[in-house]
C-alpha cells in the first residue's frame, strides 16, 4: 500500500469507528423530537463549551458571569458578534491560557473561504469525530447505507497534477470510497472517468456543486451511462442549472449541506428539498444590520459547540439567509432555512475554456502569512491578475509560491501575475469579493494556445 493509501486508511480508521457510527444512530434517534428537547441539549452543549471559554482570553470575562442555568438567547447575547478579521488580528486570544495549542494533539485547517485572507482553525480530535458522524447521518438522509461504496470529487490532491494519462483517482479500501482528482476532469479524460466510476459501483457520489455539473456534462457527452443512488454537494453555492443538470444526467436527487471550516454551524438537505440546521452541531443565528435576531434576511452568526480546542461563540460569515417557519414534511423537527446567500464567487477559466473551481483556487493561499489580502481578478481569456495587499514582511518569494501553487495545486492551463496593491475594496455592501470575472462573458469555447507561462509583475504600492 503506497504512502497516499495509507494517508486515507489511517484517516478513515479513525472518523469512521464505532464511536462515530454509535453518536450517529443517536443524532437520528433525535430527529423528530418536540424542539424544546432541542434547545435543552443545546444549553447542555453550551454550558460544556462555557466552561472551557472561562479560560479563553477572548471570552473569559463574560464566561466567568454566565450563570450555570440561564435562557439559551439570553446567554449568547452578552458576547459580542466576531468575525474572521477578529481572529486574525488577536489569534491568540481565541486559545485557553492565551496559547495556541500543540499541533501535534489537534488538526489545522489553513482556510482562505471566500475572503482570500488565511486563516487557521484548530479543532480537536472530538470536534472531527463529531463532524463525520454529522456528515454520516446526512449520507443517510440521501439514502445511502452504511457499506455501500462513494466517490468523492471534492478536490482531493490523490495523483500528480502533472500526470496526463490514467489512474486519475484512487481507491480508498478502508473508506469504502474512489476519491477522484478534480484537476484532470477535462473531456479527454471524461471516458476514464466515467468508466471507472461505473466499474467501481460506488451508489453516492459527494462532490462540489461545480465539480458534479462538470462531470454530468462530460459523461452526457461520453454517452456511458452512470448513475448515483444520490449526490451530495457541498462547500460552494449549488445554483439551480447546476441541480438540474445533475440530477438529469445520472437520474437522481441532489441532497446539498452548507457548512464551513470554521463550523460553526451546519445545515443539511433532506428528501423534500428542505435545508435543516442541525441544532447539536451548532448554534445558528440570523441577524440584521443592528445586530438583531431576524425573520428577514441577515447575516448568518454560528457557535460551534463541539471544538473545544478553539472555541468560538457568536462567528458572523460572509452569508445572508433567511429563516423559513413553515414545518417540513420529512417530520424532522430541526429549523428550516429558506435560503443562503452571499457567498460571492464568480466564475473564471483556464486557458482552454474550463470553468476552474473557485474552492480549489483558494488553495494557492492556504498558508500564506505574509499575506493581508488577495483578490484572483479574470482580466481577459488568457489573463489572470492576482491581487495582493503585502504584509510587513512580504518579498517576491511569496508572490512566486502564489503562482506556483496555481500551477501545481490548481491547473497548469492559467496565465497569471502578481499585482501589489495598498487596498482592495469591498462592495457597496460591505461584503469583499475575492474571485472575479471581469470579462464582459465567459469563454464559450476552447481557447487554443501555447502552453501557460506564469509571470510575476509587482505594480508599486
């Protein structure tokens, strides 16, 4: 077994143990439960969450005062909404005694989201448990059970970005899983795709929205039949020509999550095309422009109740939604949101016309600490212009990992340059764009050209 199949099995070992399988069949249990059963466990699992903020810098004082047995709204509303600016410009304040935590004994997500800015979020070992079986029993929802075979198409690194000829993927014995490579998805590889994916049989496939409609509009033309029992997407907006699409192509449902890597909140699909937030994941709130609970549309604002190793209370995202207080049909007595918004990425293209995943992009800065903004601009069918607002100790260096990663990490068909600038502005709305099409329209077909040569152009700040 290589160095890549051991990565997964011991990976899969462990969020998929007993434990995990046993906390799931306790989430579905709950289900349908009177939603006053709810709030109780969420004031049980916020109490826990308190108990550790007593020693959190940044919580500490009114964690301190929080009475051991107090209304759930009444408790949150004393701590002040933070964002992702608040952390990092006080990282340490979100950590017990004021100290970030052994890597060693916690798992470090480097996270750009839709900002661009980099952000680490330390989370504990229970906090990843947690999430699997979270995302087990929303398989479950789609129909899947446990022992039937995925495939994963969410941008897994699983072979070379260089390798122009087949495997494109890998098999995941222990997971039960094909996790298939995002980046060599093109039309001349559709056929091998398509006729791994029905070799292996897998009866889910979980998949970024974008990735998913790619790979329904490759295989339609391929003319091999495949088909899902269900597609679970996630970690992008799923737009609805994209559902259509899908579910078309490989004659089933789409079953979609909303989720973050700061997970402070959790919101799955169910059968009636519903999007419930689970109320023991975290605590979701939605709140208008002063800061007050709303029925309208406001800015979504989550407590993560189970990452105990970087706790965070009342984390406003980049996302408006909107509450819906109509029961659902599926007999779940979790809370309905109508919809989400906000999650403000355009779509951009490589040299030959493929739509490139803006989630992927975003792995070009994962990491990066020198670093305070970046904004991926499309100029022009063959142009890429990468924005960077330069930290304190910024040199060229960093802007050359940019653009080497772009190559390596995300496709080798882009054409970019770095541009330094003092200030990226944020729209009228407050919100900041990070990836931008700026071309009058997308592509419409393949632009042929010479192979991608990335440069690197400092505009003087």
């Amino acid at each position: 077994m290589d160095f890549p199949s051991l990565k997964y099995a011991f990976r899969h070992a462990m969020r998929r143990n007993p434990w995990v399988v046993h906390q799931c069949t306790e989430l579905r249990s709950r289900e349908g439960l009177d939603p006053a059963v709810h709030r109780e466990r969420q004031e049980y699992l916020l109490s826990r969450l308190l108990h550790v903020a007593r020693r959190v810098p940044a919580y500490a004082r009114i964690a301190a005062a929080a009475p051991a047995r107090y209304p759930l709204a009444h408790v949150l509303a004393e701590f002040p909404v933070v964002d992702k600016a608040t952390l990092l410009a006080r990282p340490l304040d979100f950590f017990a005694g004021g100290r970030a935590p052994n890597r060693h004994l916690t798992t470090v997500a480097a996270t750009s989201g839709t900002t661009g800015t980099p952000l680490d979020v330390h989370r504990s070992v229970a906090s990843v448990l947690w999430e699997q079986a979270f995302h087990r029993q929303h398989w479950q929802w789609a129909g899947w059970e446990p022992g039937e075979r995925q495939a994963v198409l969410r941008g897994d690194a699983v072979v070379p970005i260089g390798r122009d000829r087949p495997p494109f993927w890998l098999r995941d014995p222990v997971g039960g899983q094909l996790i298939l490579s995002t980046r060599h998805l093109n039309k001349r590889n559709a056929h091998a795709f398509a006729s791994e994916l029905r070799d292996y049989g897998a009866t889910l496939l979980r998949a970024y929205p974008s990735a998913a409609y790619e790979l329904a509009t490759l295989v339609e033309e391929t003319g091999v039949p495949l088909r899902f029992k269900a597609v679970i997407t996630g970690s992008e907006m799923l737009y609805d020509f994209q559902r259509r699409r899908i579910e078309s192509v490989f004659r089933t449902r789409v079953f979609d999550f909303y989720s973050m890597a700061e997970r402070v909140g959790f919101a799955a699909e169910c059968d009636h095309g519903r999007l419930h937030v689970n109320p023991e994941y975290g605590i979701v709130e939605i709140l208008d422009e002063d800061g007050r609970p709303t029925d309208g549309d406001g800015t979504v604002v989550g407590t993560a109740l189970h990452n105990h190793v970087m706790p965070l209370i009342r984390y406003r995202m980049g996302d408006t939604a909107r509450w819906s207080r109509e029961p659902c049909p599926c007999g779940r007595t979790y809370p309905v949101i109508e919809s989400i918004g906000g999650r403000l990425a355009d779509q951009l293209y490589d040299l030959d016309g493929r739509p490139v995943n803006s989630t992927v992009i975003g792995f070009a800065f994962d990491g990066l600490r020198n670093v305070r903004k970046a904004q991926v601009v499309q100029t022009a069918a063959d142009r890429w212009v990468i924005r960077l607002v330069p930290g304190p100790n910024y040199t060229a260096h960093d802007g050359a990992q940019v653009l080497e990663r772009l190559a390596t990490q995300v496709s080798p068909r882009i054409n970019a340059l770095i541009d330094l600038v003092d200030h990226i502005a944020c729209l009228p709305s407050g919100k900041y764009k990070w990836v931008v099409q700026d071309l009058k329209r997308a592509p419409a077909t393949p632009i042929v050209r010479r192979p991608a040569r990335a440069e690197a152009v400092g505009a003087a700040c």
